[in-house]
C-alpha cells in the first residue's frame, strides 16, 4: 500500500461531525432536538434516514451464445462493465421525535412500518360573512 493509499484509507475512517448551534455531534438524530430540517441538511443523497440503506457499486455482465444444455456451445462473456445499484428512496413527511420533518427513506422502510405519518388537519372553512 503507497502512501497516498494510506492518506486516503485514513481520511475514509474518520467520523462526519454535524455541528448545529455550536454543538457538535457524530449522531445523525443529534439534530432533532436543534429543530433543524432533516431532509438535505443531514442525510447523504439517497440515503435512507432509518436502514442506511444506499447507491452500492457492482458490475453488469454481457454474454452471448447459446447454452450447453440447449445444444449450443455455451455461453460468453462479452463484457464487464461497471454499475450502480440505487435503493428505492422516497421523500416522505413523518413524525420523527414527535416533530412533524420531511426525509428521505427507502421503500422497504416504508413497508416495514417505520414511517410515522404526520395526522391529516382537521380543516373547516371559515364561514363567509352576510353581503
């Protein structure tokens, strides 16, 4: 491993600290209690705030040919190629420490029922006055 491998693997390591109002927390959720907006402040993109669910890397594989067990020669690689896989992410309004905050999570989350909706209002209209 060179030395810039090194200075890279070390700067990976250390910790993202959130400074709000002159505290600084390694918490995501630190913010919570500060009042501030959760949905782009705090979270990566594409990031689930509740499983951390994010873009992983892996590779797509194109092959030709006609497989053995259908008489043909078999299969060929033709090419490798580098892709991304995205999670399924959603930008919901929920209730997170019992204050209603706009974030983003994943679809799974969503069905797990992590999710708490924020109360649909009551609204009446204002009742018009006599012209």
């Amino acid at each position: 491993m060179g030395k810039k491998q090194k200075k890279l693997a070390k700067t990976r390591k250390t910790p993202i600290l959130i400074c709000l109002y002159g505290e600084c927390s390694e918490d995501k959720y630190a913010a919570l209690s500060a009042g501030d907006k959760i949905y782009g402040s705090l979270t990566m993109a594409r990031e689930c705030f509740f499983l951390g669910k994010k873009t992983s890397t892996g590779r797509s594989i194109a092959r030709r040919g006609k497989a053995k067990y259908l008489g043909g020669v078999g299969k060929k690689v033709t090419g490798i190629t580098k892709r991304k896989f995205k999670p399924n992410t959603q930008k919901v309004r929920a209730v997170v420490d019992g204050k209603v905050c706009r974030i983003v999570v994943s679809a799974k989350a969503i069905r797990q029922g992590l999710v708490v909706k924020p109360p649909k209002r009551q609204y009446q209209p204002a009742e018009q006055s006599a012209k």
